[in-house]
C-alpha cells in the first residue's frame, strides 16, 4: 500500500503544472482555464488518496476504508 500511495501522490504534480502533467500522462494536452481548474482538481484528488493510502497503510484501523475508497472507480 505504501509503495502504491506514493505512486499516486505524485499526481499532485498536475497542480503544480497543470499541462505538463497532461502530456507526461496522456500524451496530449487542452488548452483553456476551464481546462487548467478540471485537471488541478483531478490531480488534487488523485493525490488525496495516494496519501490516504500511505496512512492506511500504517494504520490498520483505516485500511479496509481506505482499500474501499481507493478501489473504487
């Protein structure tokens, strides 16, 4: 879990740089503020669970809640 948490934290990079972010992961990039909002959002959220899953995995209280929350699509 913690292997596969900081993994997915790294997405957080698509708040910082919202493009490039796009074009290292899909190979392509959009153009406009809207777009720059909507993948700032991806990317917050995607990085909320990467560390959800770090803590998870130190905490076995919360990890049947956070493999829920992580597996879902």
């Amino acid at each position: 879990m913690t292997i596969s948490g900081v993994l997915t934290l790294t997405m957080v990079y698509a708040l910082i740089a919202p493009e490039a972010a796009l074009r290292s992961t899909f190979g392509e990039s959009l153009d406009g503020s809207v777009a720059d909002v909507v993948v700032r959002n991806w990317g917050a959220l995607i990085g909320l669970v990467g560390a959800m899953l770090i803590y998870g995995a130190r905490r076995p209280a919360v990890r049947g809640l956070t493999l829920v929350i992580a597996g879902r699509p």
